[in-house]
C-alpha cells in the first residue's frame, strides 16, 4: 500500500522517476505528480553524479575543472559584485508562510508559457561562451532543455551557430545583442527566423561593454589574449585542454563570435571583437518597433529594471519581458529583478514578465512565482553543471531543481505551481 509521505526523503539524485525527474524518494510520474516511494536501486543516478546534491555544488567542480580565465569569466560580475551577491541576498528577505493538511498528494509544477507548455517554472539563460565549458557547450545547453522540456536560450555571444544551435539542441530561444543599425537588426532578425526560432530576445541593458576588473585580475579578457598565464592554465587542467578546447579546434576551428550578426563574426582570439560588436549604445526603443513589424512570433525584452520600461516594451509591442539586471555583470549597483517585480506586475497586469539573476534553489524559484512572476531563468548553475559533468550534468541540475519544488511545493500545500500568491511569502 502507498502511503502519501513515510518517513524521511532520502538524497535528492538517489533515484529518477518514470519521467526523468529526480526526486529522492518522491516518484514523480506525468504531470510532475507527487507520491512518495521506496528508492528503486535499478534506476539510480549516475555514480559520478550522485556527489552533486544541489546547484551550488556544481560550482566546485567547475572551478576545478575550467582554466582560471574561463570560471572568472562565468562567475565574476561587474566592478564589485554588488549586484550579483545582493541577487542571492534578497532570497533571504522573504519567508514562506505554508498552507497544511491540503492532502498534497498530486503535484504539477508544469507551466505554460507563449503557449508552449513546460515540465517546470524554469529555464536555462542565455550565457556566453558556453562552448568553453564542455565540447559543444551551447548545443549540449540547449540539449539538456529539450530533453527535460523546460526552454533554453541560446546566447548571442555563444560559440556555436545559431542553426546548429536549433538543429542539433531543439532550441527555439534566441537571445540577441544589436547594434543601433536598421539594416544589420533586419539582417540579423531574418538569420534567427530561417533558423526556426519562436523567441527572439532584444538584450536592452548592455548599451556598453560592462567594467569586468575581476575578468581581468582572472586573466580573461575578449578578445582571449594568448599569453603565458594562459598556456599555463590551459596545462594545468589537461582534461579541459583536450576534452574542450582541441576537441572543439579539431572538429570546428578556432571558436567564432557566430551569432553576434547575420554573418559570422571573429574568431574569440581576434583584435577585431569589440569593433565588430558595432554601435549598441545606439540602440532605441525605435528598434523595438523596427524588430516588432519583422518578427512574426514572440517578442521578449530582457534587462528591464524600471516599472516605466516594463509599461514601454508593453506599448512597442513585445509579448513579454525578462525582468534582470544580468546576473549583476552590467552595471553594479543595479537593482535585483525582486527588488522591482510586484512594482512591474502591478504596472503591466497580465503581460508576461520572467525574471533572472540568482536563483540557486527550488525555493527562490518559488518565492519569485510567489512575487508575481510568470517563469524564472538561471543561468551560471547550469554553466557549471556542464563545465563539471557535460550534458548529463546539466540533466542533473535541471532534475534537482525540479525535485526541490515539488518537495517545496508539497511542504507549501501546493497542488499546482500555478496555485502559488502573494499570501504564501512574507517580507521579513
Ligand atoms: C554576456 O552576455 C555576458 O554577460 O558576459
């Protein structure tokens, strides 16, 4: 006989239920539905993986594995971090207030977005180079989306064409960045749509290039100088030397800047690259309208902190917006995606508005659904996730995550994630 919850729930990753999600003791089948079992050894995580219990702990291994230049890339922020670390420090200002005895039994964290419906609340971001965490990192991001069903936006700044991008990891978000020029924005529309994209995302808040000192205190810098700090950390962490970086050399050549434009930009140890990256700061809600009479199917801003912006991308026409202030590496000192949300969907109503930036754990996740917002992104975990363990270890991350919620979410009284209010959070 099956009884709702008996005893302790084991580790997270001690097994995976019939649809992929790993959930400890919770055996989740369907629509994400909830119902405590025995672990059944036959379907275990895999060895190497069942060190990694949550997000944070793919950051370890990351920092082992990857050259110093490559983690400070993906890690640092901008000039003090402020941003980053207060993304993770609001969490803490909210508390959960639970609902009890709702007979939590059946559970669905499922979620519908832009009309596509998804396994969870959540998504992976647009990163940079993500093809220098792993062999073929953009393409095994998108991958790992696809296969657990929640979406996965490729970067303009990925190392990978956008096609492959689509063709090979089932994409069908595109971030972009555009420089304030009609012909290479229409250009660069029309690439993202033979491509077969459904999400075209305009990045509004990197007007300039940010001021990245930790990047090069790390030695990192883009164009990738060559150097013999570099060699030298390229050495020392041989199995990213020959597993990434000649693997990905002998099969693609030396890694472009793909997507940046309708054509291919430089290679990532070009002297061109900033120049390339053309007249950003020129870029204007004009374009918003220019991009909308071109693009057919949805519409996303990304980077909007202020209410009166929210209101703005609304009026030009976008479907929606991602509520961010770029994992704190553009200007610091900008504001948390929580900090402005309930201001943004008491300005907008029913417009869709995601948010990003800090999001480490099934709860912040729960507590940003809890504020208003429609869907959630993480990005560095995942980045970590497959610099540590490739493919199958963002698979990992993406389970955790899934199994934290719908234990959060029973602890909470939900049957639905769709269920969550402002009357399960508390300001502390
Ligand atoms: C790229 O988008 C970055 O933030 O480094």
């Amino acid at each position: 006989m099956e009884e709702d919850v008996v005893g302790t729930i084991g580790n997270i990753g001690s097994m995976t239920g019939k649809d992929g999600v790993s959930a400890g003791g919770i055996e989740l089948s369907g629509p994400t539905k909830g119902r405590y079992v025995e672990p059944r050894k036959e379907v275990s995580t895999p060895t190497r993986l069942t060190k990694f219990l949550c997000l944070d702990d793919f950051e370890i291994s990351a920092q082992r594995k990857l050259p110093r230049q490559i983690f400070g890339y993906y890690a640092g922020a901008a000039e003090t971090n402020q941003s980053r670390e207060a993304n993770r420090a609001l969490f803490k200002q909210y508390a959960f207030v639970p609902r009890v005895l709702v007979n939590v039994s059946e559970r669905s964290q499922r979620k519908s977005l832009f009309g596509h419906v998804y396994d969870a609340p959540f998504g992976i971001a647009p990163m940079g180079l993500a093809g220098l965490s792993t062999f073929n990192g953009d393409v095994v991001l998108a991958q790992s989306g696809a296969s657990e069903n929640i979406p996965a936006i490729a970067s303009a700044t990925s190392l990978a064409p956008l096609e492959r991008i689509a063709d090979e990891g089932q994409s069908r978000w595109f971030q972009s960045y555009l420089p304030g020029e009609d012909a290479r924005i229409e250009a660069m529309v029309d690439r993202v749509e033979s491509a077969g994209f459904e999400h075209f995302i305009l990045t509004a808040d990197v007007p300039v290039a940010a001021n990245r000192e930790n990047n090069v205190r790390a030695g990192f810098s883009i164009p990738l100088t060559p150097s013999l700090r570099l060699a030298w950390d390229g050495l020392t962490h041989s199995r990213w030397l020959l597993k990434t970086w000649f693997a990905t050399y002998y099969k693609y050549g030396v890694p472009h800047f793909e997507n940046m434009d309708a054509f291919r930009g430089p290679p990532i140890l070009s002297r061109n690259v900033v120049r390339a990256i053309g007249a950003r700061d020129q870029l204007a809600w004009r374009h918003v309208s220019l991009i909308r009479k071109r693009w057919k199917k949805t519409l996303i801003i990304k980077g909007i902190l202020a209410p009166e912006d929210a209101r703005l991308a609304r009026e030009h026409g976008a479907d929606g917006i991602i509520v961010s202030n770029h994992g704190g590496r553009q200007l610091d000192g900008a504001a948390s995606a929580l900090h402005v949300l309930s201001e943004i969907k008491h300005m907008t109503g029913d417009f869709t508005v995601m948010v990003d930036g800090g999001f480490r754990r099934g709860s912040d996740v729960l507590k940003a659904l809890a504020l208003g917002a429609d869907f959630v992104f993480l990005g560095r975990p995942f980045m970590f996730a497959a610099a540590a363990a490739g493919l199958e270890g963002v698979r990992h991350a993406i389970q955790l995550l899934k199994a934290e919620i719908d234990r959060d979410m029973a602890m909470l009284g939900l049957h639905d994630v769709n269920e969550i209010s402002g009357d399960f959070i508390k300001r502390i």
